[in-house]
C-alpha cells in the first residue's frame, strides 16, 4: 500500500502486495507489570521453563554485549538476550538490560531496561514491558526453585550479601514461598543500603528478625542459606566461609573463590554451555581452564565435574542433592528464555485485564 492506506499497482495495473497500515504495540510500565505479577505464580513459570529446557525446546542465542565507562569512569553495560520456547505453543523475544555502577549513587536502580515478546507469525515487537522489575522477579524465581528442589528441607535463616533491587525481590519471594523463614542477614558494602533494606523489611513483615551483619563473611556464616547478589568482579568468598550443611546460591558474578567450587558437595547450574561461554563470570573461567568439567566428565585432582542443571534434576534426568555436612551451590548464568516466559505470562494477564497502552508505532 501506499504510506496513507491507498493501493499501489504494478507495471501492469494489478495491486501489489496489500499491507497492514496499524503496527501496535502495547507498552506497559512497571506498576502495571508488578499488578500482572502478583496474578501469577512466578516460581511455577521457571520450573516449566526450566523443564522445557532440558527437553530441548528453548532457542537460546549468544547475548549481545558492549561495556564502557561512563564520565563518572563507572564500568557501564549493556546486555541484549534474545531467547525462544518452541514447541506446540512457541514464545519468542528480547530483554534489553542496561546497567552502570554508578546509578544508585544517583538514586537510581543499577540496572533497568525493557522486555519484548514478538509475535510469532509476523516477528514484529508486539509486547513492552518494564524490565527491571521482571528482571529481579525471574532471578529471584529461580533462587527459590533451586531452594526447593536442592537446598535444606528446612530453611529458616537467610543471608544477603548486595543489599539492592536483586535483594528485595528475593525477600518478596522468600516470605511469600518460604514460610518458615524468622531470620533475615543483611550485608553490603554500602552500610546505609543494608540500614536502608533492614528498614525496608520490617515495614512490610514485622514478624521477621533482620540483622545487619559487620562483614560479609560473618553474614554468610549466620545461615544456612546464603544468597550473593553483588557485583564484584573479584572472587573473595571461600568455602570456610559457609556453615557444614549450607546452601549457596551464586546469583552474581564473581564472588565465590575457586575453593568453594571444588570442594562443594554439589554444583548446580541452569546451562553449561552459557556459562562455559562466558569467561567473566568465575565458573566460566573455570570450565575454560578445565578445573571444573560439565556433568559426567573426569577432573583432575582438585577439580570437579558439575552435577547437572536444576532443568536436568526437576525432570527427574538427574539427582536432586541436598547439603548434608558440606556446600551445595547453584551457579545460574541468567537464561533469556525465563525473562521472555515471565514477559509473555505477564502480557497474558495484561491482556486478560486490561492493562498497558496500545500505541500504534506507524503513528497512522
């Protein structure tokens, strides 16, 4: 068609190609994306995606990634993972996440961007949604999966290493899924972040005990549960940090030393071959130098080989372990493909009630 609607003909008077003249899109920003969340089960969302994974029916392409520093010199990034589920009700899309370390000095969160499902038919963007909040919800999702299926059959203390968005959406997610849970262990680099989210927390469950530990380490050995969600790039955390029978969830980059991983009971992932590929998070460079070997393989003293992705176990493909007199340690890289399910699950519910603004990007 012609740019206002009207029929364009060929060399010999016939109509071409007829066109949409509309391209909508419905945007929905973050209040409204936390109003579709709270309709969902978020944890149920990653199992399945998890499993679904495992079967093989998730695309998942190499991340797009630039880094830079700011005029502030703060190291500054920006990431964009695409990702798929396929199969007999296929889902695909974008999370665009930027971050600079410099922002909650700012005021502002660290990292913040958008969240895209395409429609599968035509591939053009036809979802946005606010991906910070997602973001922080997928990533605490899996923390509470991997808590359920390989950490301690009784979880009542747990300890924060990062005191930031990361930290708040886990402690949504610990009260609302872990019950049984008294004590909280706050630890940050940033004393008044750690006052800050103690505050925080108890305005919302008096019923809990929260306490700001005076080093990380003494964070970590208040527990039994010890989640990092910092941003170091430095590994500093070694295995006599962690009480006998301890679970450790590595959300983060680099804050366990290589000990931790060698002598763990048990390491768990959610894809061997993204971290494998990533030599700036720790166990990636591990399994580059062949200390640490995908599942199945034979390490050489002192090293170890991963015990599977938690995909793997909630299949039933591989044993769930849980820590007895050691360390177990989930080590998630960050799948696109749970940020593109949770976007999608929660473009359902948007549509369902109503939420979000349409916009017609063609302006017509």
């Amino acid at each position: 068609r012609h740019p206002r609607g009207r029929p364009c003909t060929g060399g010999r008077g016939r109509p071409e190609e007829v066109f949409q003249v509309t391209e909508d899109i419905v945007i929905l920003h973050r209040a409204d994306a936390r109003r579709c969340a709270e309709l969902l089960d978020p944890v149920a969302v990653v199992e399945s995606v998890l499993r679904r994974h495992a079967d093989g029916q998730v695309l998942l392409p190499a991340e797009g990634y630039m880094a830079w520093n700011n005029s502030q010199g703060a190291y500054s990034r920006s990431i964009a993972m695409l990702g798929a589920l396929t199969g007999s009700d296929p889902v695909y899309g974008l999370k665009l996440i930027n971050a600079a370390v410099s922002n909650p000095a700012e005021g502002m969160e660290r990292a913040g961007g958008i969240s895209v499902v395409f429609d599968p038919e035509t591939a053009r963007p036809r979802f946005i949604a606010e991906a910070g909040y997602l973001s922080g919800l997928r990533t605490a999702a899996y923390t509470i999966a991997s808590l359920r299926t390989l950490g301690p059959e009784r979880i009542d203390e747990v300890a924060l290493i990062g005191c930031g968005a990361l930290a708040r959406a886990h402690l949504e997610l610990i009260t609302r899924y872990l019950p049984d849970t008294t004590g909280i262990h706050l630890f940050d680099l940033d004393a008044a972040r750690s006052a800050e989210l103690r505050s925080w927390t108890l305005q919302r469950w008096p019923h809990l005990t929260v306490s700001v530990a005076p080093t990380a380490c003494a964070c970590a050995r208040a527990a039994g549960v010890v989640v990092f969600l910092t941003v170091s790039d430095e590994p500093y955390a070694g295995l006599d940090w962690f009480r006998p029978g301890a679970f450790v969830a590595h959300v983060s980059l680099d804050d366990l030393r290589p000990d931790v991983f060698a002598g763990a009971e048990a390491v768990f992932v959610d894809d061997v071959g993204l971290i494998r590929d990533n030599p700036r998070r720790i166990l990636g460079r591990l399994i580059q130098e062949g200390v640490v070997l995908p599942p199945d393989g034979t390490a050489a003293d002192g090293g170890r080989a991963l015990n599977g992705t938690l995909g793997e176990v909630l299949l039933g493909r591989r044993a769930p372990v849980r820590p007895t007199g050691g360390v177990v340690v989930s080590n998630p890289f960050g799948m696109s493909v749970l940020d593109v399910a949770m976007v999608a699950e929660v473009r359902r519910v948007a549509t369902e009630t109503g939420l979000g603004q349409r916009v017609d990007l063609l302006g017509e």
